[in-house]
C-alpha cells in the first residue's frame, strides 16, 4: 500500500492511510487476531454476519425496485 506526501503535509498522509486500511478491513482483522476465538463463537460469528448482509442486501434491492423508501438525507 502506498500513500503519497504531499507539500510534506503528514497528517493529510496520514489520514489518507488510515482511511485506506480501514476499506480493506486491516483494522478489523487486526482485532480479530488478538486474542483466539473459538470454532462454535467463530461459526455464530460468521452466521449472524451473513445473516446481516443478506438482509442489507434484500433492503437496497427493495429500495431499487420502490417497495421500500430510500433514506431520507439529512440536511446540514
């Protein structure tokens, strides 16, 4: 992974690195691998993940197809 230093601006580098982590889910796993999980708490883990992105994915397509509203954005 690479991120470019700009104007020697560290802190934008900085960010932009960070953010680009947390995309490919390093963070994430990085939490994961601290301490060992067990098989039965890895496999109801995993379970309930895909349970979650199943139904995130039947939301957007019924927002796609109009059966349900889509959010309403928020005015700042």
């Amino acid at each position: 992974m690479q991120v470019l230093v700009r104007d020697n601006n560290v802190d934008q580098a900085l960010r932009v690195l960070k953010k680009k982590l947390q995309r490919e889910g390093i963070f994430r796993e990085m939490r994961m691998r601290e301490a060992f999980e067990k098989p039965s708490v890895k496999r109801a883990r995993e379970k309930a993940e895909a349970v979650s992105r199943q139904r995130k994915n039947a939301r957007k397509q019924m927002q796609r197809e109009g059966l349900l509203p889509s959010k309403p954005k928020k005015n700042r």
